[in-house]
C-alpha cells in the first residue's frame, strides 16, 4: 500500500527529532559525570558546564546536588596543611618547592596527551591559568619535559610555543622539543648564534657545543640549519669568513654523530646543479672509495 503524502517527511522527522533526544542525553551524562569528580565545582570551566546543563533540560537541584557531594575541599586542606607546617618551623618557600615537586610527579605520571587537546577544543581559546603557569620556571620546566614524552600532543606544542614568544626560549635545551616547531627552533638558533659571536674565549667552547647539539639532532635540522647559514653567507658577504667556518664545524660535527650528510654538503657546495657529477662524487663519498661503480 502506497503511503500517504507526507507521512514519509513526518517519518523523517520524528527519526530526527530521535536522535537530538539521544545526543541531548548522552550530553547532558557526559555533563553529569564532570560534576561528579573531586571538587569539581572549583574547576575553571565548571560555571560553563552547568550553563550547557541547564540549556539542555538538566534540574539546578540535580546539578547543585552533584557539586555539593563531589566537594572534597582539597585545596583549603593543602593550604590548612601548609599554615600547620609553617607552625611547626618550616619555611614557606621550602614548603611550597616540596608541594610544586610533588605535583610535577603525579603530572607526569598520570597525563594524558588526549585530554590535554580537548582544553582547547573546548574552550576555544588560551586558557587564562596557562598563561598564568608559564610564567613560573617550575612549571616551564614541566612542560619541557613533557612535551619531550609527548611531542605530538598539540597542547603541549602551543604552549612550547607560547613560552618561546613569551621570551624564555634560551630555557628551551631540548633539541627534541624545539625540533617539531620551525618558529621555535629558528628563535633558538638565532640565540645561540648571538651568544657564539659574543662569547669570549673561555664561554665559546659550551655556547657552540649547545648550537652543534641542536642543529646536528637529525638530518632534518642539520639542513635547515645549513640553508639558514648559506642565507646569510649569500646575503652578507661580510661575515663570509665566520659562516664559512661555521658550517664546517658543524659538517663535521653530524660526521662524528653518523649523520649522513653527503648529499647536503654536495648541494649546498653548489655541484648540485651539475646532476652527473653530483651522482658520481655522492657514490664515492658514500662508500668512501675513488670508485663511483
């Protein structure tokens, strides 16, 4: 039997309306269960969350409920800690280093990469209390090390790069971390150029060391390094002498570390542009015999 005009849109409708019901739902658990953890009522997000739950049907009373259970007051029991042990004659800052140290471990040992990418998704821009922590050096260094652990993790690269433009990317020394963001890495080159032009005699030897540690992490940053040196060798000839050395030294630094960097010093040396001679000099210094063959 043929059905009627319109029946098939109304299906179509209540299918749909279905499924705003099921989502509504599924947000309004996922709401539910944020309320239901460990203070959650002092998490900087929480007044957003019950907006969302009121929008979508939720009770004031079951929501205000949740957040009075889950309240452990954790904070004020750290703080009240904290006046006993002043107290007892500890100092405050002594005490506050053993508490930053303490959560620097549990951080480390229970974050998670993904979680960390949903603050932006779900707040749409900086947070306010990230901005706040990369201002302390203890907490610049937690993310160092984490974004060591974890360098896909976009979180972790924004904010790497938020403390590069912030001013502190001398304190970035992990050629790992400054790898996975040009801007980054290019900062801290430039840095520890200018430190290597005006080190003396006796700071010279670390300020390169650290440069060669840097540009000689992989194949990758061993040329763009390289390109950025011919650059300037090619737009300021006056410092030809000092680009010329540079880029030996670092040559030859990615030799001692095995770095296979044949074909780049070929082509920055210019034979690039001459394929044949390219292709017989790469073989021989390859196998490093008089031998293209």
């Amino acid at each position: 039997m043929a059905e009627a005009p319109g029946e098939s849109e109304e299906s179509e409708y209540e299918q749909h309306d279905d499924q705003e019901m099921e989502d509504d739902h599924e947000s309004l658990q996922e709401q539910v269960k944020s309320f239901k953890n460990d203070d959650a009522v002092l998490e900087p997000g929480i007044a957003n969350i019950f907006e969302d739950f009121l929008e979508l049907g939720g009770e004031t009373r079951s929501a205000v409920r949740h957040l009075s259970t889950s309240y452990k007051g954790l904070p004020l029991m750290i703080n009240t800690m904290i006046e006993w042990l002043q107290l007892a004659g500890r100092r405050k800052k002594e005490i506050h280093t053993q508490i930053e140290d303490h959560l620097k471990t549990v951080i480390l040992k229970h974050f998670d990469p993904k979680k960390a990418d949903l603050i932006f998704t779900e707040e749409g821009s900086v947070p306010s209390w990230l901005e706040e922590m990369i201002s302390f050096p203890t907490w610049r260094e937690l993310f160092y090390q984490l974004a060591d652990q974890y360098p896909d993790c976009l979180m972790l690269k924004f904010t790497i790069k938020l403390i590069s433009d912030a001013g502190y990317q001398g304190e970035i020394t992990s050629a790992s971390t400054a790898a996975h963001q040009p801007e980054v890495f290019c900062g801290l080159v430039k840095n520890l150029l200018s430190e290597i032009i005006t080190a003396s005699s006796s700071e010279l030897e670390k300020s390169f060391k650290e440069f060669c540690h840097l540009v000689c992490h992989s194949q990758h940053t061993y040329f763009y390094s390289q390109a950025m040196i011919k650059t300037v060798e090619q737009r300021h000839t006056e410092y030809n002498n000092f680009t010329q050395w540079l880029s030996r030294e670092i040559q030859q630094e990615a030799i001692r570390r095995k770095l296979d960097v044949t074909n780049m010093t070929l082509h920055f040396s210019g034979v690039g542009a001459h394929a044949k001679v390219f292709e017989s000099l790469s073989s021989m210094l390859s196998r490093n015999a008089l031998n293209p063959a």
